[in-house]
C-alpha cells in the first residue's frame, strides 16, 4: 500500500509542477504573440543568388565585421539561457555577446548554414583564445577563465550591421506558417538537429531609425536592406543529439551523437518527418516546465511538404564541399571532427535532393 501511495504522491507533484510550470509558458506566449504582430513586415528569407561563392568560414559578416585584436574589456555579464555569456568591447569599441561552453562551436558553424541558404543570422566567429581586462565576480563561468583572464574556445556576437532587436516571433505565427522558406527553415533546422527551438530564441531585428525618418516598417532606401529580419538568433543546441535529456549539455557539438541520430522519420507521397526536435527524454521530468514546454515543439519537424524538404536540399546541394569543411574549420574544430561532420551533412542534403 505504500508503495501505491509513494507512486500517487510523485505524480500528484508532477501534476502540480506541471500547472505551475505552465503559467509562465502561457504568460510568455501572450508576450510572444504580443511582439510577434510586428514580425508581420519582417523578412525571413531571400534567394541566395552566390551561395557557391559564399565564405563559409567569416560567415554572414564576413572577414571585415570579424573582432579586432584579442583584447577585450568586460562590460556585464548576460544571464539570460543556460550557458555562461559576457558583453565585451574590442579594442576599436565594438560591442559582443560572448558565450563560452558547449554551445560555442555547434553555433558558429550552425549560423554558417543557415546563412548560405538564404537565412538571416547574427554575425558570429569562434576565436580560441582571447583576454579580458578586469573581469569582476560572475555568477556562472568563472571556472572557464584562466589566469591573466584568458578565456578559449570563445564565441563573439553581434547583430548585422545597422539592426537591433524589438521582440520575438513565433514558429506558429500565421503569417509565415505554411511557406515554402518557413517550412525550408524547419527542415534545415533537422538537418543541423538544433533541438532548441522556443519561441524565445526568435528574434525580431529592426533597423535602427534613421536620423532623417522614424519610419522603421519600409526597406532602407540607401542600401536597399529590410527594415526588420527575422532570425534564429540561438543554435547552440546543433549538432549533437536530437532532444534535451540526460548530458544534453555535453552532447551538442558532439559528432558521435550526430553521426548515430536518425534523420528522416517517416515519409509518404506528400509528407516527410524528421527526428528533430524529440521529445523531452523522461529524465526531464524533474525539471517540468522545461519538460511540459517542450514537448510542444516536436509539431516543428513533423509533417512538412516533400516538394519544401527537397528544395532545401536541393538549396544545401549547391555548397560544395570546401564550403561545408570551412564552416567546421571556423567553428574550431579537429580535422577529424571536420571529416566527420561533412560526412553526415552531406549525407542528409543527398536524403533530402533524392525525395
């Protein structure tokens, strides 16, 4: 009888967790379709006309928007997420979010795909080692800077050129569901198995105002550049294992875990399914709103038109293979790993160009 009863108690506390962590999902999704009405202009993609020649290795800024020198000065420490994250100053002034840990490589070479196929992402680069002056207390990450506050295996972000953030925009916003480039979006995020995709990691970029105008909804007309991009501006979670569970942290960036993952689930003569984002593994529960929230996600790669899978595939298989290798080499890792986690890309761009 004990027993029985232990096992109605845990999951009466399940149950009670479960609604607590609930209330503040809701409230942010009331946030999120708040913010997300003025991702209705917003841009999410555009024809990459000279994906061959696109360097893979600067990525979407390019060698001229890469960090200046190695020396930089702390500014604050940013505690949003779960990985440690700083905003620096380089020696010229410029202002990055830096993240350090498990998600440092798998993003920086993720943003170099999504960028080649016609995506919008923050400019991002992966330098080994760099120093920071005066770095104070910090609540998380302290133990990854070494002595002299050298810190490695660094990865340095900032907005494109010109554009700041003004909110988020959702996976199930009606304005973009159900397009060719949001479902395209959907498969790439397969194909990278970036399992992390709360609405939260969406953002809204702006163009700053002009100093002439304070109209912020038409293209700039100088540069021809759209007044708001849509971006996922989080890909730590690539490139690894296909859903949060048990070590998820030590299994991002993880090309064991990659290479054994499944990708194509299930298809029919008009569908096709991904593995990616999984469900929550059980372990999980002990953190229930993590769990509870989740297990929203999976509708994401479940279900999307053959003709939209294949014409991402067909977008991928324009990259030859140097291209794909520099994202990796940018991203800092081994040649072996390199080898390792072209072999698998390339092998999914061909799953998907043969639907």
């Amino acid at each position: 009888m004990s027993l029985i009863r232990q096992a109605l108690t845990v999951s009466l506390v399940f149950a009670v967790w479960g609604i607590a962590g609930d209330a503040p999902s809701k409230k942010g999704q009331k946030k999120a379709g708040e913010t997300a009405q003025s991702a209705q202009s917003g841009v999410l993609w555009v024809e990459p006309v000279n994906i061959e020649s696109r360097n893979l290795r600067y990525g979407s800024g390019g060698e001229k928007r890469a960090p200046h020198g190695l020396e930089f000065t702390y500014e604050k420490e940013d505690l949003s997420g779960t990985n440690p994250k700083l905003v620096v100053r380089d020696v010229a002034g410029v202002k990055w979010k830096l993240k350090v840990g498990p998600e440092a490589r798998p993003e920086t070479a993720a943003t170099r795909f999504v960028w080649a196929a016609g995506y919008f992402t923050t400019d991002d680069y992966l330098i080994s080692q760099i120093h920071i002056d005066e770095v104070p207390h910090l609540h998380r990450g302290r133990s990854l800077i070494g002595d002299g506050s050298a810190v490695s295996d660094v990865r340095l972000k900032r907005n494109p050129e010109g554009y700041e953030k003004a909110g988020i925009w959702r996976w199930k916003d009606e304005k973009k569901s159900g397009s060719r480039e949001h479902n395209g979006l959907r498969v790439l995020m397969a194909v990278l198995n970036n399992w992390d995709l709360k609405d939260q990691n969406n953002e809204i970029l702006e163009k700053k105002k002009n100093k002439d105008t304070d109209d912020k909804d038409t293209d700039d007309k100088d540069t021809g550049q759209p007044g708001r991009l849509l971006i996922v501006s989080d890909l730590g979670a690539s490139f690894g294992t296909i859903g949060l569970g048990w070590d998820h942290n030590n299994r991002k960036g993880n090309l064991d875990f990659y290479r054994r993952s499944k990708f194509i689930t299930h298809t029919d003569p008009e569908y096709v399914s991904f593995s990616s984002p999984a469900r929550p593994g059980p372990i999980v529960l002990f953190n229930p709103h993590e769990y509870f929230s989740r297990i929203h996600e999976e509708w994401i790669g479940r279900h999307i038109p053959r003709a939209d899978a294949k014409w991402m595939g067909d977008l991928l298989g324009r990259l030859s293979d140097t291209q794909i290798r520099d994202a990796f080499r940018a991203a800092g890792y081994s040649s072996i790993e390199i080898d390792g986690f072209a072999a698998v890309l390339e092998a999914r761009i061909q799953a998907l160009r043969n639907l």
